[in-house]
C-alpha cells in the first residue's frame, strides 16, 4: 500500500522510523532514516529498520565480501523499489524479500509516491566493506514502471 502521508505511514510501520539517517546522507537522494534493531557489540547479525520518504533513494553500492556477505531486505511498509545492474527494477511492498548477494552492484529506496521502510540485514562475512558509487540518476529513477 502507497502511503503519501507520514501520519499514515507510521501506523503501519512497526519497526519505527528511528533517527535521521545524517551519518550516510551523502549516498542518499532524499531523505532516509535509521532505527538499529541490533547492537553489533551483542551479536554478528546487523539489522536495522530503513525509513525513506516518498522518492528517495540511496546511490549504486555494493556490499564487498570474499566470503559470504552480502544483504537482505524484509520489506515492511510502503512501497519502493530494488535494481541491480543490468535489470529490471522489482517493485517493494509489505512482505518482499530480497537476497542481495556480495559483490553485485544495486540500489533501492522508496517510490515517488509513497514513503516505504525495509528492514536491512547485513550477511556476516569475510572481508565485508560497503562501496558506494554514483548516485541514481533522475532518467533511471523518473523511467521505472509498475508492472
């Protein structure tokens, strides 16, 4: 369900919208968020709820590994959007999960229309690190079509 308004979004949303997302704003277009649902001192699995509001979305990245790695994102309000390289987006909603693997160039973030949060979850490996590219750019982003 496509929510333009935050009042409504944020009933739905059960995980909460956390704090303004300003330590990685400069990989975002547009605003996000960030609520931390694990403490990376107390377990080896990070996960953390990601707020974006209506368009916005963060830059190509690629989550580097030389064994195992890589995301996932459980999908849990709103609606958004998810590319790698070379595809199709895949268009989000409540329910979706996504299995980014290592190494594999992507994006993903909100609708025009409609604010959206996943929860991420980084896949313990080694040798991880986070690479972020170029943004997305506004013809991509402006082009994607529902199915």
């Amino acid at each position: 369900m496509k929510f333009t308004s935050y009042e409504d979004f944020e009933k739905t949303n059960s995980f909460g919208i956390g704090a303004p997302n300003d330590g990685f704003a400069e990989y975002f277009t547009g605003k996000s968020f960030l609520n931390p649902l694990t403490n990376p001192k107390e377990t080896a699995v990070f996960l953390a709820n990601v707020t974006f509001e209506p368009g916005c979305r963060n830059n190509w990245h690629i989550h580097r590994s030389t064994k195992g790695g890589g995301q996932l994102l459980i999908c849990v309000a709103g609606e958004g959007w998810y590319q790698e390289e070379g595809k199709k987006a895949v268009s989000l909603s409540p329910g979706t999960v996504i299995t980014i693997p290592a190494n594999v160039k992507h994006w993903h973030g909100a609708k025009k229309d409609s604010w959206f949060s996943h929860i991420a979850v980084e896949v313990p490996g080694d040798n991880t690190s986070n690479e972020w590219l170029e943004p997305v750019s506004d013809q991509i982003y402006d082009n994607l079509e529902e199915k």
